[in-house]
C-alpha cells in the first residue's frame, strides 16, 4: 500500500511538470512550483484523526483550512 502513495506521489509530481511545460513554455517552474504548493495545503489532513471522515466539514478543523 505505501508503494501505490509513494507511486501515486510521484505521478502526481510528474504531471505537473508536463502540464507546465506543455501549457506555460518558459515559465514552467514557476507554474510547477504553484502546482505544488497547492499539495501543500493538503498535508495538514494527516496531522487529524482520524484521516477521513465523510461527514466532517474541513473548515475550522483541519489547520490548513481556516
């Protein structure tokens, strides 16, 4: 199972580059590094528990959401 996170990461992070490249021409790092950093907010979701929770509204619960 951590091999498909870690695969899937990865995957993640190389179609952000393709899609920087291929739509923003020179500046890709730039869109590369947004695109990235979108993820970032995201990270807070493992610092809760539980993970997931169907019915819980991210707002004023997980740190990055406020």
């Amino acid at each position: 199972m951590l091999n498909a996170n870690i695969y899937s990461l990865f995957l993640a992070l190389w179609l952000f580059v393709l899609h920087a490249i291929i739509f923003f021409g020179q500046a890709w790092k730039r869109i590369y590094l947004i695109l990235t950093a979108t993820m970032l907010v995201d990270l807070d979701h493992l610092l809760v528990d539980p993970i997931f929770q169907a019915n819980r509204c991210s707002i004023n619960f997980h740190y990055l959401h406020t």
